[in-house]
C-alpha cells in the first residue's frame, strides 16, 4: 500500500481528535494506521465516525508530501450503514408496502429470497425473528445438531 496511486475498500473508520495537534486524525480497523488525515466534511456530515466509527466504502490515497507527517489521507468516504436514522421518513415509506411486500423485503434483509419459499416458511422464518424484536419472547428453537440454532442466536441475541 505504501506505493502510490489510490485504493478502494471496506473497512471500519474511527475518527478522534488529537488535543496536542488540535487536529482529527481517522483510523481505520483492518488497514494498520492511525494517522490517516480525513477532510472536516466528512466528520461533521457523519457524527458517527465521532461516536465508535462506522462501516464504510474509503478511497485511501498515497501522500507524495515528504514534509507532512502522515502518508495516508481520505480521498472519499461512502457510508455503508445508517449513520442517522429519521423514522418519520422510515414510517411514510412503510406505509407505501403491503403486507406480503414488506415480508419479502424482511427476509430478502437477512439473506432468505421469499419467492423460493412457501409462505409457510416464510412465517416460519418470520416468527424466528420475533425474539429480535419483541422484549420478553422466549421461545425454544428444535433441530438436529449442525443447523445453526446456536449459531444464530449467539450472532443476534445482544
């Protein structure tokens, strides 16, 4: 990477303000620097890279300045997660699905196609999602060993 020209990838950026250089530097969690300059637009537009960082597309570029002291800087930055959620704005576009649009857009969301599905089992799929949302629901999930019962739980569950 030290070479030049520019990168693309997705990684995880966290920005922190340095007191002594009274200066943001921005870090990203694969790629193995944490003094990467990033323009003020970026931060300001996206609180969260503040807040813990975020997931995001960076176009990473070579610094040719031998003067400057870091040797990576943020060209471009494309978040690819929500960094504000505005749920008046989420709601008005619920309201423009069905029922059944709606259900197909949830379980397209967790990696299920549900027109390759019965809708008995896109129900099915559906209640196993209940204990996601809703505070309090238990229920027990059955299956052989190797099905990802524990597997999905231990990825979901808090």
């Amino acid at each position: 990477m030290a070479t030049k020209g520019k990168h693309r990838f997705i990684d995880k950026v966290h920005v922190r303000y340095f007191q002594k250089e009274k200066r943001h530097w921005a870090s990203l969690e694969n790629f193995n620097s944490q003094r990467i300059a990033i323009g003020e637009t970026f931060y300001r537009d996206n609180d969260r890279l503040l807040e813990g960082g975020i997931w995001a597309e960076v176009t990473l570029v070579h610094n040719d300045i031998d003067e400057d002291d870091y040797a990576f800087s943020i060209e471009d930055l494309r978040p690819i997660q929500l960094t504000r959620f505005d749920f008046s704005r989420y709601t008005e576009g619920r309201a423009a699905f069905t029922r059944d649009e709606w259900l197909a857009a949830v379980l397209r969301s967790v990696g299920l196609e549900p027109t390759k599905l019965s809708q008995r089992v896109q129900m099915h799929f559906i209640a196993r999602l209940a204990a996601l949302v809703e505070p309090n629901y238990n229920y027990i999930e059955l299956g052989p060993r190797g099905t990802g019962k524990s597997y999905f739980f231990s990825e979901f569950a808090p």
